[in-house]
C-alpha cells in the first residue's frame, strides 16, 4: 500500500533520514521504533509531503506521490496524526472533526461524526467546548478521531501514547487496534517500543536516520539488541 | 447633543477604521505579516471609483464593485508575487518587502495621478436631520453598512467552511494541509477579502473627506493599523471593536480638546497599549502553543 525507496531528508546541513526504504502492506499495523531524534517524525513528514526527500521514490497505492502536495494526499486516502496531538486549539471539538473531513461533504461528515462520538464518548460530551481546554488524553482522543474523518485507508500515527498516563496508552493502543481489525492500515510510530510492537504486525528499528532492523514483532520483541536497546533490558 | 453627534461622527470614521483593521488582523493571523501595503489599497480603491466615475462617467454602483473586484484581486497578486516566495524566510525581510510594495503602489499612483490632490464626488448625497444637527448619508450609509458587512463577515468566518478553514490555517497552518485544506487557496482567500474591505472603507472615506492623493493611504493605514493592535493584532473582533473605538477617541478629541491633538491621541494610544497590554484587547496571548 505504502512504499519508501530510498529517501533522504536534510535540515540545512543536519543529514536527518539516511536512505531510508520501508513498506506498509494492506491490512498491516507495522510499527517504526527508535529514540528521540531518530528521525522518526521526518520519515512522516517526508511521506504526507511536508517534508522532500533528496531522490528516493515513495509511493502510496501503487501512484508515485514524491512530488505530491501534503493537501493533496487526504484525498488519496492518507492521514497523518501528528506529532503531539496538534488539534487546533480555538476551534470548537467539532470544529476540528469538520477541519479533519474537510474534503468530503456535510452529508458524510455528520455520519462520520457519529462514527467518531461512538468510539470517543468522552469526546462527545465535550463536542461545544472549545479544544484547548480538553485535557491531554481527550486532545490525543480528538486528533486520532480527527484524522477518521477523511475515511482513510492508510493513518500514520507519530507517538499517539506521548505524554499519557498508562491506562490512556493501553486505551489508545486498543483503539488502534480495533481501527485495524476495522480494515485501516497502520503505521505507528512510538519510542514506547513494548506497546507499540505488542499490536504490531512487523516493525522497523531507525537508528540516527538509518533502518537498522526490519522484522516481524514477535521476533524484534525476542531480539537481544532490541530488549536492551528499547525495552529496558 | 454635542457628545452623541460627536459619537456618531466618531463612528463613522470609526466604522472605516474599522473595515481596514480587519484587512490588517486577517492577514497577520494567517501569515503572520504586518501587511504595511494594505493601507495603499485604500489609495487605489479611492483612485479606481474616481477615475472610473470621472473619466468613464462609470454609475456610482458600477464604479464601486469594480473597485472591491480590482482591489481584491491586486492584493491577492501582492502576496503572490511578493510575500508567497518569502513564506518561509524571517519576518524582518517580509516586512521590508512590504513597505516596498507600499512605496512601490504610491510611486506607480503618482505616475499616472501626479500628486496633486484629486476631488471625489460624494455618491451619497443629501443628510438627514435629528434634531437640530445635520448628519450627511455619507455618514448614516458608512456607519449602517459598516455594520452589516461586519456581521456578515463574522458569520462567514465562524459559520461557513472557507472561515473555519480561515482559522485553522491561522492557528497551524502545517496542521491544516494534512486535513487537506489548500493553505495557498485559503491564504489568497484572505488576502482578498481583506483587500475588498479596504477598497469598501476606502470609497467610504472619500465620500466623506473629498480629496484623494497618492499618499492618502499611509496615516489612514497606520491608524487602522493601530486599530487592530489596540483590538488586538490577529483578532477579528478586536479590529472591528479596536476601529470603533479609535474612531470615537479622535472625534471627542476633535470636539473636545482640539482638532490638532487627533493623531497625538491615536498615537497616544499604541504607546499606551503597547506598554499595558502588547496582546490588545481581544488578543491571546503569544506563547499559545505548549
Ligand atoms: N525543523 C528542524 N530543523 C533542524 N533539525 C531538525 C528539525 N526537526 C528535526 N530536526 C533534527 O532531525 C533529527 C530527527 O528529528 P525527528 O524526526 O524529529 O526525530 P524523532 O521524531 O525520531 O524524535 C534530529 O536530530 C532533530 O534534531
Ligand atoms: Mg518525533
């Protein structure tokens, strides 16, 4: 479904995303480890066109989409959840699911709207206040049921349990879970590499912008490197 | 019977202020720019309804629309040609650039105007009387219609889809794209609607104070600029509340104090504001994003 061959992305000079290759299949949930400043959320950025890799090719059901613009790529069937929740503050909470269906109509929004509010009662009972003032497990809620709103095949998520206590991580973890048996494709992307593999079809281990690992979960969970590296021993 | 005919003097100018406050704070909440051009809108707006109707005998209605038409689409071109390739450079040189497109649409005016002073025809003739004062229809419309487009304008960014794209651009516009909404769209959108408000407060203005001259855009720019900061710099109603109010402060000091002390005041008040309260009235606070 989701293919990057090859990319490179620089910062000025600062070298962030080394020749980096990685596949999502139809179906999958497959998880992109690594610690902080890896690269992680470039990688992101470069696939929903925020970003440009130098050369490379990437490549979203089977059309080239290197060149394409970020606004562009919702219509195709791709949603990213950002990196820390970025829901837009001053907009009411339906504000925000209407700005996340932005290209479809009233009709399928309000339906998808529903869809959402069952998922996320808490998000619900919130739906006239204004968006900042949700605390930060209900913003994280907000953003994942945000991008639902295009109806998306594909959802890229960067650090959906950053900053939440245990049980909101478990919830939202189940959640994605749930999203995936639904039929959406995933790729996640988390530093909490235990729960992130333990949904996870196969992962990526990125090391300084470099792919160092690629296996499926169950073995990157038994691979010595990984249990020191990311799993606390 | 003095203080409400100053009042409403005062709202008057205050309404025009106003319009093009709000041209100032939408496009600083959506690009983050103070748009020193915007006030050399006014200028053109006021040319294009004059030289329409004078040289072309133009009707009134005709002259008017064409204006908000060119005016629109000369501040979309604007932030095109010259802001859009500066997007992601620093602010300083943005702003330099706009203060030379503001000297660049003054020179181009003095061009084809010279810069000696032109007189415009006031399309709202006759007045109304309430009691024993005489308030001109330049002044009953400027004020009525003031009002209505800012309601109109209100509903717009609140109600409608392009306004809520509006905000969420002006909040993120990162954010925005990846729910697919077309930030360049949503930036020209801006850009012509707070140039339309312009070319409406400019034909506003000349109906009321007849002459036009090619750098008649700068100090009623800059006080609407002031306009906005003291609404607060980014907010809608802040611009529209901000307008009034600088309009009411000149005309009590116009009828009160005296009639050259009009710009000390309004200058008096940025000094003021910024020292209290830099974010305005209505302005939020600057560190938003945790
Ligand atoms: N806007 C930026 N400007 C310069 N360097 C950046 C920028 N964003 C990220 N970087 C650098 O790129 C590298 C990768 O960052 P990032 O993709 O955010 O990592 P991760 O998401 O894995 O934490 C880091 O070294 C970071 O410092
Ligand atoms: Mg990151």
């Amino acid at each position: 479904m989701l293919k990057v061959e090859n990319i490179n992305v620089y910062y000025g000079a600062i070298h962030a995303v080394k020749n980096v290759s990685f596949e999502v299949a139809q179906g999958e949930i497959v998880t992109l480890i690594g610690a902080n400043g890896a690269g992680k959320s470039t990688i992101l950025k470069t696939v929903s066109g925020l970003l440009r890799s130098k050369g490379g090719r990437i490549s979203f059901l089977n059309e080239e989409i290197s060149s394409s613009e970020a606004y562009k790529l919702t219509q195709k069937g791709l949603s990213h959840v950002p990196e820390g929740r970025r829901i837009f503050q001053q907009l009411t909470v339906e504000e925000n699911l209407e700005m996340g269906g932005y290209i479809r109509n009233n009709r399928e929004n309000s339906r998808t709207i529903e869809d959402v509010y069952d998922r996320f009662p808490r998000i619900k009972e919130r739906r006239r206040q204004i968006a900042g003032t949700l605390s930060g497990g209900e913003q994280q809620m907000l953003s994942l049921g945000r991008s639902l709103m295009s109806a998306p095949r594909l959802v890229m998520m960067d650090e959906p349990s950053m900053g939440l206590a245990p049980v909101l991580v478990e919830q939202i973890f189940s959640i994605i879970k749930e999203l995936n048996e639904a039929g959406t494709t995933i790729l996640l992307v988390e530093q909490n590499a235990r729960m992130a593999l333990s949904i996870a079809h196969r992962g990526y281990v990125l090391e300084t912008g470099k792919i160092t690992l690629e296996a499926n979960a169950q073995a990157l969970l038994n691979n010595n490197e990984v249990k020191r590296a990311y799993l606390g021993g | 019977m003095t203080l409400v005919y100053l009042m409403i003097n005062g709202l008057q100018i205050g309404s025009i202020y106003a319009l093009v406050a709000l041209g100032y704070s939408m496009v600083y909440g959506i690009v983050k720019l103070i748009n020193f051009a915007h006030g050399d809108i006014i200028m053109v707006g006021a040319y294009s309804t004059w030289y329409l109707m004078s040289r072309f005998s133009a009707p009134a209605w005709l002259a008017v629309t064409a204006t908000i038409v060119m005016c629109s689409v000369l501040g979309v071109l604007i932030e095109k040609i010259a802001y859009k390739p500066l997007r992601k450079s620093d602010r300083l040189s943005l702003l330099v650039t706009a203060i030379g497109i503001s000297l660049l649409l003054q020179n181009v005016a003095q061009l084809l105007f010279s810069a000696n002073p032109r007189m415009f025809t006031n399309i709202f003739t006759g007045s109304v009387s309430i009691g024993e004062r005489q308030f001109s229809n330049a002044t009953t419309v400027t004020i009525a219609v003031s009002i209505v487009i800012m309601l109109l304008l209100t509903l717009l960014v609140k109600h409608t889809r392009m306004g809520k794209a509006m905000r969420a651009v002006s909040e993120d516009y990162e954010t925005a794209q990846l729910m697919g909404i077309n930030v360049n769209n949503t930036i020209s959108f801006t850009f012509a609607l707070g140039s339309g408000l312009a070319a409406v407060g400019a034909v506003f203005y000349c109906c009321s104070y007849s002459q036009i001259q090619p750098t008649m855009g700068s100090m009623l720019g800059l006080k609407a600029f002031v306009a906005a900061v003291l609404g607060g710099i980014g907010s809608m109603p802040g611009a529209m509340i901000g307008g009034l109010c600088i309009g009411i402060a000149e005309s009590l000091t116009k009828g009160y104090i005296s009639s050259q002390l009009t710009d000390a005041v309004v200058f008096g008040i940025l000094i003021v504001v910024l020292l209290i309260k830099p974010s305005g009235m209505f302005g939020r606070r600057m560190n938003e994003k945790v």
